[in-house]
C-alpha cells in the first residue's frame, strides 16, 4: 500500500519535491495588505486590519463578537478566564488534543481531565463525558459541579474539533447545561467547519480559532476568541488589551489583564486570507472526495465528516489496520519525502499531565496507535484528475 499511496499523493500534488502535511497559500491580497501596513507605520496593536480582522471574523462565523489575540493559546487562555476558570478548577477535555489545550489550563492554575473520544467525530464523546460526571462528580447545594473526592470546581468543558471535524455539540451542550458548567469550544482547527449550520466555536460560551502557519488560512501567528454576546466581547477585548481605560494620555488600567493583541501586520495577513476561504474549503473538501475515493476498497480507513456536520477537512486522516501497518506506512512516506504524521501524543502519557484525573480511554488509545495524518494542503485537481 505505501508505495501506491505515495504515488497517489504524488501524482495528486503534481510534484517530485517535499509533499508537506499542510503548507499556506498565498494567492490574493497578502502582499498589497502587508505593504499597506508598512507603509501606514502601523504595524503592532493599532491599526485598521485589526478591527476589520474582528469583524470579518464575527460576520463569518456569526458570532456575536471576535476578539483577536496573537495566538490561538491565548485566544484559549482568555476563553477559558472569560468562562471564569480560576486556580485549582478542573476542566474536562479530550485525551486526543494538541497540548496547547491542556498547557492553558495548566497556566490558569488548574487541572485537566480526561474523557474518551467519540468514534463519530474522533471529538469530545457525550456518552464518556456523562458517565464520568455522573461516577465522580456531583451538584452541590449551590448549583456548582464538585469533584467527589477533591471539591474542586468542575468549571468547564472543553471538546476540541478534532483536525476541523465538529464534535457532538448538542448533547455535549446540554449535559454542560445540566451540570451547570461552562461549555469552551476548542475551534483552532474548525474555521469553516459547520455543525448543523452553526459556526464551530459559536454554540458554546465561547470558542477560540487558530490561525497559525499550518491552519486552513493564517495570518503568521495569530487566535480569535468568539464570544456569545455584544457584552462579553467588550470584556474579552478590555482583558486582552492590557485593562487599559481610555485616556487621552494617561496610563489607567483598572485589572490585572493580558497584553494578547494581533499586531497590525498580521491581521493584514489575516484579512487577506479570509478573502482565500471559500476557494480553499472547496479544494480541501475536493481533495477529502478524492483520498476517500483511493481508500474505498482498502483495508485503511479514511476519516469523514460526521454525518451533522460540514467539515473544512484540516487535517486528512486513515485508520490503519493496526500498529504494525501504521508504523510502517509513516516510515516509508517520510522515507520518500511524502510527509505524514501520526497524531499527537495522548495528553495523559505526557510525564506533566500524567497525574490528572481520566476516565477509561480505550477509543483514544486505538487511535493514537492507527491514525495516521495524510498531505492536506488546499490545492487545484484540475490537473491530477484530467
């Protein structure tokens, strides 16, 4: 199979060079836009593109407010403190995430836990997240969720889009309203992706989207908090930029706060990228179609969309057959210089989240020992498919 793989790709990708996993295309207005902030001088927090990023952003998801933030780890960080995390809380989450979703909860000064993965979106499993609260939490007298054996706050979910494909929102919603717990969307990897409809990132108290180099568009560095209300977003924006209180000249800030700002310089990345979305969902879309063709009559397993949503197909992704088939198909790719990857580390093996508290994780674990990630950079089939 490795060597009829790496062919597809090739043949797909039109090229003998180094196939990366996901590389950015720059084919609109990147250059004028950056040239433009040059020249204005503007090129760190103040400035027209940062504005226009924030609203481009809001009207595309349709979320209430979008607060720019210089990374998606801050756009997460300030979610989670705006969903009111405080030391010693507990957030739950996924085992099968990128460590930036754990490293921010860790930063606010409390502890992950892990639930399993669902096989339907290889997100947040509803099922997993409602035995584990219903065997080791509980609701004290005043509404609050508890660790039965610790008290601490259980004080928010976070399910992660897992390579843009939306977790199981409505039921993961409503055990959050039930438990009366916060409902964070980790959305970095779901700009475009739809559930039911609905933006990724904007059914929950708040959400937080990526734009780093290898995301479906970039702006260098750069994160978006999406917020569920005019109200919280002025909130997020103040606790982002410092505290600072409007002044003529003087330095007035009325909170310990974050300096997350976008530069300038990168939301003129940003906005020109965004203009590139459609044409790139399109592509990647197309190009999902057309592994998921090459996979039909195999023994691996390509990975779809679930059947609610509308995914953007970040990153493309196979169930291999076992560990054995995955290991060497990811040596022979990488071998021929047809990048591939498996996914992340499972967050409880790492030795600083070792510790954390996790129900039974018997799907994630059989992922991370047969997924692996394919090429999925946005590009034309015109020529491949002629």
């Amino acid at each position: 199979m490795h060597t009829q793989l790496i062919n597809f790709i090739r043949q797909t990708f039109q090229t003998d060079e180094f196939i990366p996993l996901h590389a950015p295309s720059f084919i609109g207005n990147e250059k004028s836009y950056v040239e433009q902030t040059i020249t204005s001088t503007f090129v760190s927090s103040v400035g027209e593109y940062v504005d226009k990023f924030e609203l481009q952003i809001a009207q595309y998801t349709k979320a209430s407010s979008a607060i720019a933030t210089v990374n998606g780890t801050a756009a997460l960080h300030t979610a989670l403190y705006m969903a009111g995390l405080r030391t010693g809380d507990l957030v739950i989450t996924q085992a099968l995430t990128f460590v930036a979703t754990c490293n921010v909860i860790h930063f606010a000064g409390a502890d992950p836990v892990f639930v399993d993965i669902s096989p339907v979106s290889l997100s947040l499993c509803p099922v997993a997240l409602e035995q584990y609260l219903v065997d080791c939490c509980y609701v004290c007298d005043s509404g609050v969720t508890k660790d039965k054996k610790t008290g601490q706050v259980v004080r928010a979910i976070m399910p992660m889009h897992t390579f843009g494909h939306p977790a199981q929102l409505d039921e993961i919603a409503a055990i959050a309203k039930t438990w009366s717990i916060a409902l964070v969307e980790d959305a970095a990897e779901s700009l475009g992706s739809l559930y039911k409809e609905k933006h990724t990132g904007t059914l929950g108290d708040f959400g937080a989207i990526s734009f780093n180099g290898n995301k479906i568009i970039t702006s260098g560095g750069g994160g978006m908090v999406l917020c569920a209300s005019k109200e919280q977003g002025e909130k997020t924006k103040h606790i982002t930029t410092t505290a600072k209180v409007p002044h003529p000249y003087e330095y007035v800030h009325d909170q310990a706060a974050f300096n997350y700002r976008m530069p300038n310089l990168n939301a003129a990345l940003g906005c020109a990228q965004l203009e590139s979305l459609p044409l790139f969902l399109t592509q990647k879309r197309s190009l999902a179609a057309h592994y998921q063709d090459f996979f039909a009559n195999s023994d691996f397993v390509f990975v779809t969309e679930p059947k609610y949503a509308q995914s953007n197909y970040w990153l493309n992704a196979i169930i291999c057959p076992d560990k054995k088939s995955r290991q060497r198909l990811l040596e022979q790719t990488n071998k021929n210089g047809v990048m591939t990857r498996p996914v992340w580390q499972l967050m409880h093996q790492l030795p600083m989240y070792q510790h954390c508290k996790k129900g039974a994780l018997s799907y994630s674990e059989l992922i991370a020992d047969t997924l692996i990630n394919l090429p999925s950079s946005a590009i034309s089939l015109e020529c491949s498919n002629e």
